[in-house]
C-alpha cells in the first residue's frame, strides 16, 4: 500500500497524504463523541423526527 501511495504522489507526497488522512480520521471520531453524547443526553432520534428530517431533505 505504502509503494502504491509513493507511486501516486511521489516520496514527498506521501507524509501529506498521511496527514490527510489522520486529520479525516480525527474529524470523524470527534463527530461519533458528539453524537454519542448527544444521544446520552437525550436519547435516540425518534421515528418521527426521522421522518421529519427527511421531508425537510
């Protein structure tokens, strides 16, 4: 996998795309503790807030 990475972006590219990705990786975690919270504060979504949702979509 490394090699591949290399072969697209170069050995100076590499480390970027490193970062990237952690940075991606990061966001999303963060995003799953505030979801966790959330849903220990309040409890799940119910049904009908779904479907609420969905319309406004």
């Amino acid at each position: 996998m490394i090699k591949e990475v290399e072969e697209r972006t170069g050995k100076n590219g590499f480390s970027s795309v490193v970062a990237e990705a952690l940075e991606e990786w990061l966001a999303a975690q963060k995003l799953r503790e505030v979801v966790a919270a959330d849903r220990k504060a309040f409890g799940p979504v119910s049904a009908e807030a779904l479907r609420r949702a969905e319309q406004e979509w």
